[in-house]
C-alpha cells in the first residue's frame, strides 16, 4: 500500500476528510514495515474525543491496519482546530 491510496481510503471513509499521508522514515526494504504519518482534517471529528477521532480513521482503514499497515501516526483536527494551528 502507498501514501496514495491511505489517503484515498480515509477520504472515502470519513465525511469531508482531507488526509495527508507521507512516510515518516526511509522504508526498510529487507522488511515489510510500512510506517505511515498522516494529518486528517475532517469536521465529522467536531464534538469526538480524541481516541474516537482515531478509530473513526482504523475503521476507515479496516483491514489494511492488520495486514498492509504495520504502524500509523496520526493528528486528527477538525477545520477551525487546524486553522488555528496554522
């Protein structure tokens, strides 16, 4: 799996979802370790905890997280918190 289609699954997934996923470390080729980072920005987080921000975007991913994903840091925001952020 690639950035691309992380992406493409989360923004499918998550109601006005805008994801940006990149590899946070040079992939290992001797190994299968897919690290990804991503930013998702979406107001379908606005009045979710953290952790329910979280799974929203593992259930977006679903089985990917178990067999191609082998790690995900993420930050979840909605739009006015990332404006802020800014």
């Amino acid at each position: 799996m690639d950035t691309d289609e992380v992406e493409r699954r989360i923004e499918a997934e998550i109601p006005d979802a805008e994801a940006d996923v990149t590899l946070p470390r040079v992939p290992d080729e001797d190994h299968e370790d897919a690290h990804f980072a991503a930013v998702i920005v979406s107001p379908a987080f606005e009045g979710k905890s953290l952790v329910q921000q979280h799974q929203m975007v593992y259930d977006a991913l679903g089985d990917a997280m178990t067999t191609e994903i082998h790690a995900l840091e993420m930050q979840t925001f909605t739009p006015e918190e990332f404006r802020e952020r800014s």
